[in-house]
C-alpha cells in the first residue's frame, strides 16, 4: 500500500492484519531510520513505552526513546494523512512472567521461547511502565510477527515481514538486574533480543480507518494499493 512520504518519496506499506474493529494494521516496508529503544537501560522501567507512570495500566510518564522518535516523524511526514488513521491499540507487553535471582522475564518470553504461544491481546500490568497504549503510531509486537512466521532464533527469509536489516519491536524481554532487554527482528527473520540502547532499525506500524476506501492498484508492490484522502 502507498501512503505518506519520507525522504522526499513515496512511502510503501504492507498490511499486517485487520484488527477487530475493521481497521487495517500496516507496517512501513523499509526502516525510516534507526534509534535506540531507550537511552538508559540500567533500570527494568526503561523496557517501557512510557516509564514512571502515575499507575499501573496508564501510560503518562515519560516517553521512550524511540516513541519520541517514531512520534516526531509522524508530525513530519504524516500530517496530510491524519485523518485517515485510527487512534488504536498498541501493545508493550510488561506483566512478569518469572523471576530468577536479579532477573525479570517478561510474558512475551515464555510465550513466545518456551511455550510458543503467541497472542494478540495485551495482559494488564503490575508495573508503572509499560501496558496498553491508544496512539496513531506505533512499533509491532513480537507476537504479531510470530504469527506471521517469525521464530526464535530460527531464520527465515520468506515471510512477508522479514525485512533486511534489525529493526525494533514493541515487546519487552527481560531485565538481568544490570541491563534491560526489548525484542527486535533480525535481517534473516529470525525474532531475538538485545540491550534496548542499541541503535536498530525503526519500522513505523499505524492503522487505517475501517471507512477508508482504496482509489486504485491491485496490493503488488509494482502496483501497490493506493487510498483516497478523506476531506
């Protein structure tokens, strides 16, 4: 699908699911850059989203590295699509799964290494970082790229979300009581993590409107879908 601008060129997006309301999740079909997930990883809150919330469950401290990214570049090349895209649900999963001495293991860990169940909702969580997230842009979960294909440590060059390089998801890992870890993909597909102040790849997802209609092409990426804008 064609939708918005960066770089001066026209930006290609693939369409991930549509989520349960009728609107269409989309995925950027190259990174628009790379940013850390947060600056500071020395503490498990900055596997959030957001960090230092006033509660569980809501999501008003202080943004990450890369929500401030991925934010900023929505106000700069996204602008003339505003209103074609959903405020909808984001996921940055950080309800604990188990502990180990100084480690924490979030929910993704066991759900997607050990039990190989991934899922689509997003659990509450007992922490003031992190949770469910009702936003224009945001980052994949590690989920939604299992479903499509992805495994852990397992490469896979075929899946339609398999890109070229790393790139940054929206699901915590774990905290080993030194440094804070969030999953991202790997150039050959394969899901794994990483000490979130790496500089990775930043793949923007947003999700269309359920109303908006498409004005031409037939989904190739020679002829990609293209959409109205809605006045």
């Amino acid at each position: 699908m064609e939708l918005g601008h960066a770089s001066g060129e026209d930006m290609l997006w693939r369409i991930v699911r549509v989520n349960g309301d009728g609107t269409i999740r989309l995925i950027a079909d190259v990174a628009i850059g790379n940013s850390k997930f947060n600056e500071d990883y020395d503490d498990e809150k900055y596997v959030g989203y957001t960090y230092d919330n006033s509660s569980p469950n809501v999501q008003d401290g202080t943004n990450s590295t890369i929500k401030t990214y991925l934010e900023n570049w929505y106000t700069e090349n996204m602008s003339e699509y505003d209103n074609l895209i959903a405020s909808t649900r984001y996921c940055n999963n950080t309800m604990v799964s188990n502990t180990s001495e100084n480690s924490i293991f979030y929910d993704a860990y066991d759900g997607l290494f050990t039990n190989k169940t991934p899922q689509f909702t997003c659990p509450n969580t007992t922490k003031t970082y992190g949770g469910e997230y009702d936003l224009k842009i945001g980052l994949l979960t590690a989920d939604e790229v299992a479903f499509a294909g992805g495994e852990y440590n397992f490469a896979n060059y075929d899946y339609y979300l398999q890109k070229m390089d790393y790139y940054w998801l929206g699901t915590s890992h774990s905290f080993d009581g030194y440094c804070a870890y969030g999953f991202r993909d790997r150039f050959n597909g394969a899901l794994g993590y990483d000490a979130i102040d790496i500089n990775y790849g930043v793949a923007p997802v947003i999700n269309l409107r359920s109303d908006v209609l498409y004005s031409s092409g037939d989904g190739a990426k020679t002829n990609p879908y293209s959409v109205d804008i809605i006045t």
